[in-house]
C-alpha cells in the first residue's frame, strides 16, 4: 500500500515523507486549493523521485484541446505517474497521441462499481479513485474484482460539488457586500457546513468537516489496496499525521496505537459504513 499526498500549498510538499504527491494542474484542476503550472511542475519533478501524479478534473471544452495536447506531449515527457482525468477527451488524447503516462479514472460519484472500473481498464486506464459515496464494502469488492489498480480518498476535506458559475462573487454582488472568493453555508436538513471557494474556474464545494478514514487503513491494507489518499487542505499538524500514517503502513497496520491517537481528527467515516438509500417519496 503507498499513500499519495495533496498538498495545500507550495511551500510544503512533504516529497520525502510519503510515496508520491498529487499536483493539480493550473486552469485544469477543480475542487483543490492550489495548482502548479506546467513550469512548477517540470521543477518539482527534477527534484521528486517519488511517484506523481497530476490532476486535469475539469470539463474540457473545444477551445482547450490545442494547449491540453501541448501540455500532456510536455507532460509526457516528465517522469509522471499518472494522470487523474474527468473529461474523457483526456482518454481520446492519450489514445491519439499515444502517450505513454498512465490515467486515473476520477469521475467522481460513477466510480463506483467493478464491471465499470474494468471498463476502463480495458480501454488503457490503469488506475481509479473510487468514489467518496461507496461503503467500505463496496470498496473492497471493487479491489477484489476489478482488474484495475484502486485508489481510496481516506482522509480529507470531502469536495462535494464543482459549478462553473461565479456562486461566490454572485452572491456578494446580490448583497451589495465586498466580494470575496469564498464563504461558509449551514445546510438546513443536516445542519451541516459546507464550504464555497471560487477561482478562475468556477466554485468548488467542500464538506467543512473532516472525513476520519484511519480506522479503515487496516482493512483496505489487508485486501490489497494498491493507493490511499490525503489531502492536506483543513488538517492540522499534517506532517505528523503522514509521518505517522507511513509508519503504520510499514507495521503492516498492526500498530492500535495509531488509530486511537487519529481519532482526534473526528468521529465523521463519511460513507465508509453507511449505505446511501433511495425510497420514492409518498
């Protein structure tokens, strides 16, 4: 099991403490915190000799595809890992180009069952970043049954929802208040928090509460999982947390110490043990 990194800014990001980071492409890359330019991340690979893995999320229209075709023949180049994609046209151009880097499958809440995830794999994607809505059991029958190598998003600010629309600046505009490019909203029905950040392509929603999947590190460890996930954006004392989290990894997750001393980061398991039900409405 190797554990993959987000990091909240470029000041730190913790090459030497985890097996690889995650850099979300400038103008490319939605629902994270910073992004890298192609410049940055050419540097950063110079001097990373772990594995990196780069995020292009974001729908891609018809005036993108000249520069994105640019950038994945540059990327292709560097000694990247992979590629986290949401708009198939990165699948076309992977196939066009004939690029030899790997892609992940991230499309959110459809990755979420094995007959799909070998779908993908047997058109040349490598990897999938299950959805953040499955249960713990659902994740591990997709390990179990899918040819293609998974990854699971354990600790995190959960992103939610992305809209191109200007949600944020819109809403100060309405109030005649100074804008800002980011704002909380209490949910009525769950009373819970969620966070609206904007940048130049659009309004990320986050869950302001911290999804605790250390308690499942084990059982995703004891069936194979290949990659679990961080993201750093919200957490404190991240360093710590990682180093820890590798050092677990390395006790095979015999170490109960660990998952009691985490259970500071919260009770909330998101959907790991909570199925999602529909019933039609009488």
């Amino acid at each position: 099991m190797k554990l993959l990194i987000e990091p909240k800014n470029k000041k730190e990001l913790y090459i030497d403490d985890v097996d690889g980071i995650i850099l979300p492409l400038k103008d490319y890359a939605v629902e994270s915190i910073v992004s890298f330019s192609l410049t940055e991340i050419k540097e950063i690979t110079k001097a990373c000799h772990n594995e990196i893995f780069i995020k292009i999320n974001k729908n891609i229209l018809n005036e993108d595809i000249e520069e994105l075709t640019s950038i994945l023949q540059e990327l292709d180049k560097l000694n990247i890992t992979g590629i986290f994609f949401y708009d198939l046209a990165l699948l076309e151009l992977k196939k066009e180009l004939n690029l030899k880097t790997d892609l992940v499958w991230n499309q959110t809440h459809m990755v979420n069952n094995y007959r799909t995830c070998d779908y993908y794999y047997n058109h040349g994607v490598k990897y999938a970043l299950l959805g953040k809505e499955i249960t713990l059991d659902e994740i591990i029958e997709i390990i179990k049954k899918s040819k293609i190598t998974s990854m699971v998003e354990v600790v995190s600010k959960p992103s939610v929802a992305f809209s191109k629309r200007k949600l944020v600046t819109n809403y100060y505009k309405d109030l005649g208040k100074d804008i800002s490019n980011e704002i909380t909203v209490k949910e009525k029905i769950t009373d819970s928090n969620y966070e609206f950040i904007e940048d130049s392509n659009g309004t990320s929603i986050f869950l302001d509460k911290i999804t605790n999947g250390t308690v499942i590190i084990k059982d995703l460890y004891d069936n194979n999982c290949q990659y679990i996930i961080f993201r750093e954006y919200g957490i404190d004392n991240f360093k710590e947390l990682i180093i820890d989290t590798m050092n677990y990894i390395k006790s095979k997750c015999e170490d109960e110490r660990y998952v009691s001393k985490y259970s500071k980061l919260g009770d909330s398991t998101n959907f790991f043990f909570k199925k999602t039900i529909y019933k039609v409405k009488k």
